[in-house]
C-alpha cells in the first residue's frame, strides 16, 4: 500500500505539519506536565484533572456538532466559507457563554463548600471562550494548510509552558495552574485569526439562514457530543464523589500516558478526512478503500502503541512519574486499550458525514452515555479507578462495534471495519469494492 500515491503529496505534506507540530507539544507537554505533576501531587493534580473534566464534557457541547461538518461545507460551498465560518463563530460563543454559566452552578451544588475546587473549576473553564477560535483549524485542514494550526499550537504552547516554568519556580498554588489552559488557548485563538487573514480568508459574516442551516446539518452531533461528553468525563466525575481527588489524579495520569502518542492518529485521520470526502463523489472503490487504509493504519498503530506502554507502565511511571504515583499502573494497563477503539469512532466521522448517517448517532451515544454510567457506577466503588477504566474500554468497544450492527444502516461501516482489521482488501488499490 502506497500511502504517498493513495493521498496525495499535499495530503502528505499536510499530515507532516500536523504531527511536526504536535510532535514538539507532546514533548514540551510531557515534560511540564511530568513536573508539574510531582510539583502538585496526586492530590491537587487530580483537582486540576477533575476541573478538565467538566471543560471536555461543556467543550464537545460547545462546539454544536459544526466541526463534524463545517469542513464539507467549505468544500461544498467554496462560495458561502465567510458565512459559514461566521455563522459558526456566533453560534457556537452563544453555547460557550451559557456552558460556563452551567459549569459555575454544577459545582456550587455538587461540591458545596469546596472553595478551591469553584476556583479552579472556573478559572480552567474560561478556556472555552477562545476554543471558540478553534473553528477556523477546520477552515485550514480543508485548504490544507495546517502548517499554520501547527504553528499557532506550537507558539501558544511555548508560552504557557513558559508560565507554568514560572509558577514552578516561585512555588505558586494550584489556583494559578488552572488558568494556564486559558493562556494556551487564548494565544491560540490570536495567531489563527492572523494566520487566516493573511492567508486572504474571507471577510466573516452571520446569517440567520445559513445558522439554522448548519444546526440542521449537526444537530445529530449536538446530540452526540453531549452523550460523548457523558462516558468521556463520568469517570472523573464519579471517582471524585465515590473516592477522592488522589484517585482522580491517578486515573487521569493513566489516562494521559495512554495518549501520549495519538497525535500521530489525529495528524493522519484530519489529513485524510478531505480526500475520502472527496472520493465519495467521484470514485466509490477508492472512497471505500481509503476508509479501510485509515481504519486499518488507526487499530494497528493503537495495538502496537498499547502493548508497549502495557510493558513498560511500572517502570515509566516510578522513574517518571515517582512512586506516589504507582497507583495509576493498573488502570493505564487497562485504558490503554482504549484508544484503538476510540480513534476508530474519530475516523468513522468521515464515512458518517459523506454517507448522511448522523442521524444514528444519538442513538449510538445515548446507549454508550447509559452503559457507562451504569458501569461506573457499579465498578467504581469496587475497584475503583480499574473500574472506571473498564467502564471505559467496554463502552468505546460498544459504540464501535455492538449498537453500529444494531442499525441496519450502520452494518456497512461495521463491515468495512471488520475488513479492515483482517486486512481484507487493504493492499489491494484496484479492487472492486461492493
């Protein structure tokens, strides 16, 4: 299997930028945040964890499903990109100013009393108004000119690492590392905006008509995205009731070396996304094909990748980590299993959108967001952070697999995936595909 000749060499080039750049902020993120890890303690890290935890779960709500498909609509609707993408940016500050409000509230009622914890929950969800920005990556993955994300990312990074460098030193509280993530986000936010004007993007613009236009298109994945946001940040949510923030900071470290490496997954799958959409509307074989190569590229990535953090877990994490994080050896050996199953659903995207299946993913979401809840709350009190890792990897395995061959529209994709693991067709570029 070429890859090069199957995707293009601007794809390539494209890809490059991505996992250059995310490359470097692994290693810039793996090395602050080991440090700040030990600096914190499982204790203040797992709080800082638990406060991430509501802004993933209001972040997939804040995005109103419009990154699932704004990238069709530019190459759709080359004409319409400055509507679109201001169309996207009003919407989507709306949801965030009312998230935060929401975040705000939760908290005061679910851990009443707990000032440093409204603190933190607050100052760390401030991010979400400049993820607001992150719109204009979808704008750039469909030019391919994601050299200019990769930079902004890689700069925004720099700084707030810088910042956290500087609280290390003068041996700031916890309060001041939770605004960190909204420094990061905020630089981000500034260079896009740069870099999309001097890329000669559009004046931006909102219309009523084209708003209800992409919320027809997404809100499936409005839909979706609450329940993902459900089974990806319950676990955090009820160890932090069921147990305490040591075992959320255990949890979450497993949790954070399983996806140490997924950047890797991220760079190729957005790369991909616009030539399989692309194929669908003039090659069925090879759009089918190039489904296959990226599902069967994402699982034996994510098994090779498991396997060895499995090995190495205990001695990683006492040389890296210390031992007052030994804890979290358990739970990553079962988490990192995860990720094959969770980077399938990512690049299943893809194969949704071109084939106007979003409407079955409220339903897929739904049972995933039940069936884990379930599942933490029976084994979390059991076996704690293990148990909400089990929850995890039974509930991604589900969603994949078990309720897609529920749906009858589904099966297909399900068939394409099966395929793709026994690398049925994968190598063969000139098959005839049904």
């Amino acid at each position: 299997m070429n890859l090069k000749g199957l995707i293009g060499n601007r794809i390539v080039k494209n890809a490059s930028w991505l996992m250059l750049g995310k490359i470097i902020h692994m290693v810039l993120s793996f090395i602050i945040g080991l440090i700040t890890a030990r600096y914190l303690g499982p204790s203040n890290y797992g709080l800082i964890n638990y406060a991430a935890a509501y802004t993933t779960f209001f972040s997939s709500i804040c995005t109103l499903g419009i990154n699932s498909i704004i990238v069709k609509q530019f190459v759709d609707e080359p004409e319409n990109e400055g509507v679109n993408l201001g169309s996207a940016f009003v919407l989507r500050f709306i949801s965030t100013f009312l998230s935060i409000g929401v975040i705000v509230f939760i908290v005061k009622v679910v851990d009443k009393g707990e000032t440093v914890t409204l603190t933190v929950v607050t100052l760390y969800s401030l991010s979400l108004l400049f993820q607001v920005f992150d719109t204009f990556r979808q704008w750039f993955q469909a030019k391919l000119l994601s050299k200019y994300y990769a930079i902004a990312t890689l700069v925004s990074y720099s700084l707030a690492s810088a910042y956290k460098v500087l609280l290390l030193v003068t041996g700031k509280s916890v309060e001041w590392f939770a605004i960190s993530n909204s420094i990061d986000f905020l630089i981000v936010a500034i260079l896009l905006f740069f870099f999309y004007k001097k890329c000669g993007g559009p004046s931006l613009s909102f219309s009523w008509g084209k708003a209800k236009d992409l919320l027809s298109l997404s809100y499936s994945y409005i839909l979706s995205g609450m329940m993902t946001a459900i089974y990806s940040s319950t676990d955090k949510f009820m160890l932090k009731q069921f147990m305490d923030e040591s075992v959320v900071g255990y949890y979450a470290l497993a949790v954070t070396i399983s996806n140490m490496w997924v950047f890797v997954l991220s760079a190729v799958i957005e790369s991909v996304f616009p030539s399989i959409m692309e194929n669908h509307n003039k090659n069925k074989s090879k759009y089918i094909h190039a489904n296959k190569c990226l599902y069967a590229a994402v699982f034996y990535m994510s098994v090779v990748a498991s396997v060895v953090i499995f090995l190495i877990a205990p001695y990683f994490i006492k040389i890296v980590y210390g031992e007052q994080y030994l804890p979290a050896v358990a739970p990553l050996r079962i988490v990192v299993w995860f990720v094959a199953f969770s980077y399938l659903g990512v690049a299943r995207d893809a194969w949704i959108v071109c084939e106007r299946k979003q409407k079955y993913l409220k339903y897929l979401y739904l049972g995933s967001a039940v069936l884990n809840i379930i599942l933490n709350f029976l084994l979390i009190p059991v076996i704690g952070a293990c148990g909400a890792a089990v929850a995890s990897l039974i509930t991604q395995i589900s969603t994949i697999f078990i309720f897609p061959a529920m749906i009858k529209d589904l099966r297909p994709n399900v068939k394409i995936m099966l395929d793709a693991i026994k690398l049925k067709g994968v190598f063969k570029t000139g098959e005839r595909e049904e």
